[in-house]
C-alpha cells in the first residue's frame, strides 16, 4: 500500500511539469513555429527537386545568363564602342541507358550560323529567341574493357583544351575514341589516356572536272597525363596535334563583298556569322570577287558598264593548318579549403604556316559579263605561327560564400591558330595581344555573380611605319548566372 501511494504522489507532483511543458509549447513564438514549417518546406522542395531532376533513365540540368557588355576604346573610330544586353539559356538532358551505352541532347540559344558563341543579343525588336540543337551524341563505354570510350554525334569536347585553340561554347561533331587507365597504385602517375577524334566540318563540291564532294574534317589525338608531384601538388599534361584537312571552305564561308556594314548579308557555302564574320578571323586568305556588267547602247555603239554588284566567287587561306598544342596544369592544395591554386599554361604552334599559298587558284580572265578581282587581309608570314596562354586562377565555386578570381595572359600570332573556333571574346581571334580578368561569387546555391574584364589590341600594329598602337579596347561583362 505504501509503494502505490508513493506512485500515485510522483504522478500528481510530475502533471504540473507536464502541463507547463504543454503550455509552453503552445505559446512558444510564432516566429519559432514559421520557422519550423519553412524548414518542412525548404527539405520538401528540395526532395521534389531532386525527383525532376531524374526521371527514369534521364537526367536534367542548364542554366540561364543574363549579361551586360560594355565595350570601350579601340579604333579611334570608335567603330567597336557599344554597349549590349545578351542572354544565354542552356538545357541538358543525359541517359544512362544500361551498363555499355549512354547519351543525351542539349538545345542552347544563340545565333545558329555563329558556331563559338551561345549569347543572344536583346537587339533584335523584341522578336523571339533561337533554340538549337548544342548536342545529341551516343557513347558506348564496355563493361568488359572500361578503358574503353567511343562517342559519336555532336558532344562535348573529348580533348582538354585552352580557349586558344577551341571556344568553349563550341561542340565538335563526328567521332571519338578514348582509351583511359586510372594508375591509383602508382607512386607518381595517376592517370593515363590517349584521345583520337575525326571532326568533319563542311562539304564542297569539286571546282573541277572531278565534281565528287570532297570533305573537310579536322584529324587529331591528344595524350594525357596526370602526376601526383606530392600531395599537396598536382601536375596535368596534354600534348594534341589538331590537322585540318582542306580547311578553304570556312574562308569562303566568312568572305563578304561589303565589309563596311555588319549586317551586310553573308556568302559562300555554308556562311557562318557572329563573332566569326565580323572581327575574329584574322589568319591571311585571299578572296576572288566577281563584279558585274552589262552591255548597253551608247550613241548606237555597245557599251560594257560595270554594276557595280560583287559576288564572292573563291577565298583560300595562305597557311594550311596543322597545329601543335602542349598544356601543363599545376592544381595546389593551400591550407585553407575554400583557396585552392591552378596555374596553367598553354603553347600551340601551327606547323603549316603559309602552305597553302602555292594551292592558290589563279585569277580568272575577265568576261563581257564579269570583271574578276582578287584581294588579301594581309600578307603570310610563316614566323607567326605561335601562340602563348598563362593563366593564374584562386578560390572555389562549390559553396555560397565562395569567391574565385583569375588572370589570363594571351598572345596570338596571326597564323598560330585557326581563328574561325577559337575564344570569341578576344580583341579578335589571332594576331592579339590580350589580358582576362576574372572574378566570380558564388552567392547561393545556384547564383553565381560574374565580371570579366578583357584588355587586348591587335599585336602586329608595328607593320604600318610610324603609326601608333591601337589603344586598348576594353570588354567588360557583368554576370547574373543560375545554374539549375
């Protein structure tokens, strides 16, 4: 009897803790319980987003960019002075379809004649922006040989590269293989791999009697090697040789018969537009251009007048293009997680500088109907040919809070690059010197706070006597970037 009265005591003197833990809870702070059913909220959109994000075999990624671009100095004609809205929208889509084989597409916005950049100017009166296929590619993986690796269609860069040579904007198209082996066990090498890749680019018929269609592709492969130097320190090497084989084509497709109005419209096969046509192809080509005439009757005697309409009829390259590229790429650990350190260089060398120039096609004899001309940009010199890339760049982008700044060092020779593919936010696409600066903030999750900075003049200003060096033109972009 005395134990259950003891329990029936401790029961009574615990219901006031009880009921003052009750009441407590029910007039806790609104504030406290808004703050619980967003947190409820947040962890359920987060669950969702994770769902839509996979669907069956599929995967789905992208991202939206706005952008403002002020361009100052130059030409003292201030004829690149401007300044532009853009818009960039990306959207991915990847499969795994079973242990061997996998894919996936993307659409991108952006003019679809200009193959290096992504961007859609604001300055078209409001009408609606291009969506277009950036990829769709199939790759088989084996599960029995994982070295293994062969991709075909329009995919990613299978190469590692520098914007010297290739626009990160741009997706090769054809086929590639790789074979890669991981080395964990090894003391030094860590990784080894060997990169082969057939890239066709254009068409053209025969000029001659021979009309078959002759192909343009780009041949090459790249080696690969990763060393762990220590373990704070590692070193990245890539050696590829890039040859294209008759690469004329995509000189006919940039030549223009008017170059004083940007928007004057393009011809030649296949015409390619942008930042290809209207300042980055800077390699020596000559254009043959036909101009019209007519026969009228003057005092009763036939008169040949000219029109005065020119049509592009041929454009050559003077160099071929057979280029060498050799990138090495330090990553440093630093003590602080969130300061990481690469520093990377890059040295290509077109080995076929100025060898297309005894491939010339002679001048035409004019016509009754057609006066032919023929004029060069400049002339070849085989000893530019080379081309330098240092870039220094600190910080991370994983976390919010997170803050990456970088400078770029380029120069480019006139002939060290085919310029139709490469970076197209330098001054121009060769014969450049010119500066990058880079600072990014990663303010959420997915927001990213950009500014590049680019500072480049042509490099060869000397060649005229006696005139000045161009002033610096000066390319500010400022980023508002959501990545989803």
């Amino acid at each position: 009897a005395t134990e259950a009265s003891a329990k029936a005591t401790e029961a009574i003197n615990a219901e006031p803790a009880v009921a003052a833990a009750a009441v407590g809870a029910a007039t806790a702070p609104i504030s406290t319980r808004v703050d619980k059913v967003e947190k409820d909220l947040t962890a359920s959109k987060k669950d969702f987003g994770e769902k839509i994000k996979g669907f069956g075999p599929f995967s789905f990624s992208g991202d939206m960019r706005v952008r403002d671009e002020p361009f100052i100095g130059g030409p003292t004609n201030h004829s690149q002075v401007r300044n532009r809205e853009r818009l960039r929208l990306r959207f991915n889509v990847n499969a795994k379809f079973n242990d061997d084989f996998s894919g996936g597409f993307a659409v991108a916005s952006g003019d679809i004649n200009d193959p290096i950049s992504t961007n859609q100017n604001t300055n078209q009166f409001y009408t609606r922006k291009v969506l277009g296929i950036d990829r769709a590619f199939i790759t088989y993986n084996p599960h029995q040989f994982k070295p293994l690796v062969l991709t075909g269609g329009k995919f990613a860069y299978p190469y590692y590269h520098t914007e010297i040579t290739w626009d990160n904007d741009l997706n090769p198209e054809g086929v590639a293989q790789t074979l890669q082996w991981d080395l964990k066990e090894t003391p030094v090498l860590k990784r080894i791999a060997l990169v082969g890749f057939e890239l066709p680019f254009s068409e053209v018929a025969g000029q001659f009697a021979n009309k078959g269609i002759v192909q343009s592709v780009v041949y090459g492969g790249q080696l690969q090697a990763v060393w762990e130097l220590a373990p704070w320190l590692k070193l990245s090497t890539y050696g590829a040789f890039y040859n294209y084989h008759n690469a004329d084509p995509i000189a006919l497709a940039v030549a223009r018969a008017g170059l004083s109005n940007p928007t004057t419209p393009l011809v030649g096969a296949l015409p390619l537009g942008g930042n290809v046509s209207q300042n980055n192809l800077q390699n020596s080509m000559t254009t043959t251009a036909s101009t019209s005439a007519i026969t009228i009757e003057q005092n009763g005697v036939p008169t040949v007048v000219s029109t005065g309409v020119k049509t592009i009829t041929n454009a050559q390259f003077a160099s071929k293009f057979g280029l060498f590229d050799g990138i090495a790429r330090f990553d440093i650990k630093t003590p602080y997680p969130r300061l990481p350190i690469v520093v990377l260089g890059d040295f290509v060398q077109n080995t076929r500088a100025c060898a297309n120039v005894g491939n010339f096609i002679a001048l035409p004899a004019s016509t009754a109907t057609a006066t032919f001309s023929q004029a060069s940009n400049s002339p070849c010199f085989a000893r530019e040919r080379r081309g330098y890339w240092l870039e220094g760049r600190a910080g991370r982008l994983s976390s919010p809070g997170d803050v990456q700044v970088a400078y770029t060092r380029m120069m480019i020779e006139r002939e060290a690059v085919m310029t139709a593919f490469n970076y197209s936010d330098v001054r121009q696409g060769s014969n450049v010197s010119q500066h990058r600066l880079e600072v990014f903030y990663q303010w959420n999750k997915n927001v990213q706070l950009n500014f590049t900075g680019f500072f480049g003049r042509p490099l060869n200003w000397h060649v005229a006597s006696g005139t000045a060096p161009e002033p610096l033109l000066k390319r500010l972009q400022f980023d508002v970037l959501y990545k989803f």
